[in-house]
C-alpha cells in the first residue's frame, strides 16, 4: 500500500520440499511417507500460508524446465494406517534463514498437528546454518524443508544433489534403478532418449517419495515512482538494461 510502489511477481525457477529422512523410522518405509503426505493436505495447506505465491507443484523441480515438465506426481489417496510411533519424538528441522523468509514455520506446525492428531509426538527445530547442515548430514532429523533453484535448467542438475545415491544430500535413500537412470540420462545424447530416462525417474519418485515438491515459488519485487519496465528473470536478477526511468514534465 505505499504511495508510488509497483509490487509485481514472477514465477521463478526455485522449488520447495519436504524431505524425509530414509534412513530412520518411521519415514524409513515408503507407506510412513504416503501416509504423511496424503494426511497434510498438501494443496490447501500450501495455498492457506503461502496464498498467491505458491504454484502447486508436479514435477520435482521447477516446471520452467519446459521440456521435462511432465507433470507426473500426485499425492497419493489410498488409505494408509499411521506409522508406529518410533520410542521418541519426530525431528522437524528447518534452517533459520527460511522461517524469515518463506511460511516454513507454519508449515512445520501444520505438519506437527497431523503427527499428533495420529500419536506421534514430534518437535520443531529452528537451526542456525552449521548446526542444520550438521544435524542434517548425519541424519539427526526425520522431516526437513529447504528451498533449491534449478540454476541450469536441467533436472540432472537437482538429480545429482538430492536424488543419486552418492548425491551430496541425499536424504538416504537409495533405488538402483534410479541410479542407473540418472546417469544413462546424463550421458545420453538424443533428446527423445533423454527424456523417457528422466521421466522413468520422476515415476520412481512418485512411487518412492524421498522428498516431496511442497510449490514452486511466485517472487514479489517492487520498484518506486521513478523506474518503468523493470522485470526479473527466473532466477531473482532484475533486468536492468529493459528498465527506464520515468520521464518528467
């Protein structure tokens, strides 16, 4: 509402998630997972705390990748049991730099009243940077949130971080037939052979769930009474050689 401020959006290539811990219970199993995600409401949820900047995501990266926007995940509807409670208290982790920026924190506590709702205790923790990336990689959580942005374009640029067994942050989970997917794709050079090989692991994963597309991100930028024209690309940087000021009178 302030007096000579243009507040305009645009979709950019970032994605956020929800990512379970594989290597523990009760997320460890595949059915503990469907379980969750087809209890949170994913859809409502994310429109309740993120309204108007929050695209409903079905791809698990940004769907400006345009040639592998294939559109396959869905939530899972079959009726699941709620998992065993595991002897101690679910971890929410999230990283302190997010909850300040994006709606992580209510999120997390959406999430928190499914578990309870279900008996399963849980606890929300908000982390500084080198004690979330710590607790992270030695798998001191059961449920995480982070943002990534699809610099390149390219799904094998979010394969080899999250998803490939020897990815610097997978969240422990390992399929072979992934694997081998991901890396045929990476070497393949036919378009049309490429892209059934990144679709067969978009298939896995909406079978599997390691993690989990929560939406792609709508930024907000603003820019005052003086300037005309300035747009931002998909990846936050405003262009300034389409910006112009305004002339006076």
């Amino acid at each position: 509402n302030a007096p000579g401020v243009s507040l305009k959006s645009r979709e950019v290539a970032t994605t956020h998630y929800l990512i379970f811990n594989c290597q523990r219970a009760p997320f460890s199993n595949r059915q503990a997972r469907r379980w969750l995600l087809g209890r949170m409401g994913r859809l409502e949820l994310v429109q309740r705390v993120a309204g108007s900047v929050a695209i409903p995501a079905r791809n698990t990266y940004s769907r400006l990748a345009r040639d592998y926007d294939f559109g396959l995940l869905r939530i899972p509807q079959e009726p699941i049991d709620p998992p065993a409670a595991p002897g101690r208290s679910i971890v929410i982790l999230l990283h302190n730099t997010t909850v300040q920026r994006w709606p992580y924190l209510d999120l997390a506590q959406a999430i928190h009243q499914v578990l309870a709702q279900a008996g399963l205790a849980a606890e929300i923790q908000v982390a500084e940077t080198g004690l979330y990336y710590q607790a992270y990689q030695k798998g001191a959580f059961d449920l995480a949130m982070t943002p990534n942005t699809l610099m390149t374009g390219d799904p094998d640029f979010f394969y080899s971080y999250y998803l490939a067994s020897d990815a610097p942050s997978n969240p422990g989970w390992r399929n072979s037939r992934a694997d081998r997917l991901i890396a045929a794709a990476r070497r393949e050079m036919n378009p049309r052979k490429r892209r059934e090989l990144i679709r067969g692991v978009e298939e896995i994963v909406n079978q599997e769930t390691p993690l989990w597309p929560l939406f792609h991100e709508r930024a907000l930028y603003a820019y005052g009474s003086g300037v005309k024209e300035l747009t931002m690309d998909y990846f936050f940087r405003p262009d300034l050689l389409a910006a112009r000021p305004v002339e006076k009178d």
